[in-house]
C-alpha cells in the first residue's frame, strides 16, 4: 500500500511539475514536500531495508529499483522547487530541510554526491539557477533559509573534499564573486552607503551563507580552509558592515551568529598546533569584530542612557 501511495505521488508531482511555468498550488507542494519527509523517515537511510516491498512497487510502475535512483527523483524534486518557489518562503524552508535531512545521514550522503543532481548543486548554487539566493526579489526575512542551504552543501562538499583546496575555492567562486562586488563600496567612506540597499542585503546574504558553512565544516582541515578563505579581507568587510549598519538587527544578528559559529570549537577543529598562530588570529579578529560592534553603539545616542 505504501508502494502505490508513492508511486500516485510521484506520478501528481510530475504532473503538477510541468505545469509549473503557468502556476500551482503552494498548499499542494507543502503537502507533497510533507509527504516526502515522512517517506524519507521510513524507507530512506541506514536503518532500511534494501528488499522493501515499496521498492518492488515503485520498480513495477515507475522503474525506480532501488534508493539511489529515488534519491535522484527527489534531488530533481528539491531543485525544481529552488528555481521556481523562490517567492514561497514557506515551500523553500520544507524543501532544504528535506535536503538538510538527507544529507545528515552518512550512508545517503555518499549515495547523494554521486548524482548528477547533487553535483550540479555545487557548482550552480547562484541566483541565475535559484532566484532565492538572489537580492532584488526577496526580502531580509526570507534570507533565513540561506543558512539551511549551504549548511547542506557543505555537508555534500566535504564527502569528496578531502584536502583539495581547488574543489573548495571552485566551489565558494559565486560567494567570492559576491563578496568583491560589495568590497570596493565598503571601503569608500564617501560612497552614499545608507542609501545602497543593495550593498547591506548582499552582505546579509554573505553573513548567513557562510554560517551554514561553518555550522557543516565540522573538521580542522575543512574550517582551515574556510577560515583562510575568509582571513584577513573579508574579516574586514563584516567589520565595515558592522561599523555602518549597526543598528540594523536584519544585518548584525547574522554577521555576530556567523562569528559565533566561527568560535565553535566544534569537534575540536579548532586545536591547532603550538607553533600554529591560528588561535591568535581568529581571536584577534573576532574581537575586532565584537569590538566594532560594541563601539558603534556606544555612539549611538540611543544607548547612550542605558549605559
């Protein structure tokens, strides 16, 4: 029975799929991402049975034989959903913790970076190919799920990272794109930066994609990379944007969780070496963070009494 249900879900999702250039229904889609959850729970991952009926079922009417091949359907799933419900911040925050569930398991998780699918993730994960990750149409509040989505990619990514410092420099291309684009206004006092919304939602952005990065780079040598990565230019730019939108909580909330995240000694990936200046650095930083933080409110008249 379960096998027939899937299989009819499966077959109203293709269907609803393709009519989605001319509209569909939001509750229909949260439904059926509910309705994939659930599955997933049951008859994906470690704890499964590779023999299921389900899978006899969905081989006889849909030629899906096995998990891998059902994976693939839902990556297709989450990937349709990325591109054409970016306005829908309730079906994009079902759709990556689908994907967030799916990439927590370590049996999947390799099952998944074989597929064309999940590699294609990697390497378009930009606003041409999913428009929530873009400025211009979206508002602060749904930058929420950025976390969520490169929390995921990140766990994808380091299944074959290993210490390839090329795959990772690829991959992080359109944040660093992104991060040029906003670092010559940034250090322009004369630039009429209160007015450039564009600017302050790009950082906004920045700050919550690199936290889900540095929530999933949970070993040393993938944090290193992050932190050289983002050491010592782009430390600066947080602190620019801190010192300029201090009292904008949309934009400082996620730029002093990202450095939260990054004081994390998750996993012990922060226990360098002795002769390592890592620590020294990463404190500095983040108290020049913190710092700037601090000071720019002090200043403003606001907080003044309460001090």
């Amino acid at each position: 029975m379960d096998g027939e249900l899937v299989c009819r879900v499966l077959q109203l999702m293709d269907l609803t799929d393709s009519r989605l250039s001319t509209g569909s229904c939001e509750k229909l889609e949260l439904a059926m991402m509910s309705f994939f959850d659930h599955f997933r729970k049951i008859y994906v991952g470690e704890q499964v049975q590779k023999n299921s009926k389900v899978y006899r079922r969905l081989n006889e009417v849909l030629g899906l034989y096995d998990e891998t091949q059902l994976l693939s359907v839902l990556m297709r799933k989450i990937i349709t959903n990325l591109k054409f419900w970016g306005s829908s911040e309730q079906i994009i925050a079902k759709t990556l913790g689908l994907l967030s569930e799916l990439s927590g398991g370590y049996s999947c998780v390799r099952k998944l970076v074989k597929l064309d699918e999940t590699q294609f993730m990697l390497t378009h994960h930009t606003a041409e190919h999913f428009p929530f990750l873009g400025i211009s149409r979206v508002g602060t509040s749904e930058m929420r799920c950025r976390t969520m989505l490169y929390t995921a990619l990140g766990r994808l990514l380091m299944v074959e990272l290993g210490e390839g410092e090329e795959r990772f420099h690829t991959f992080m291309m359109p944040i660093t794109a992104a991060m040029e684009s906003i670092i010559g206004l940034l250090g322009q006092p004369e630039t009429p930066l209160y007015a450039s919304e564009d600017a302050k939602k790009t950082l906004i952005g920045l700050a919550r994609d690199l936290r889900g990065l540095a929530f999933a780079f949970n070993t040393k040598t993938t944090y290193m990379m992050l932190f050289d990565w983002i050491y010592p230019v782009y430390m600066k730019v947080l602190i620019r944007g801190l010192e300029i939108w201090y009292g904008v909580p949309a934009l400082t909330t996620p730029v002093l969780k990202l450095t939260a995240e990054l004081a994390q000694n998750r996993n012990q990936r922060l226990q360098f070496d002795v002769s390592s200046p890592n620590g020294i650095l990463l404190f500095r930083e983040l108290s020049n963070i913190i710092c700037a933080y601090g000071e720019s409110l002090h200043i403003c008249f606001v907080y003044v009494h309460k001090y």
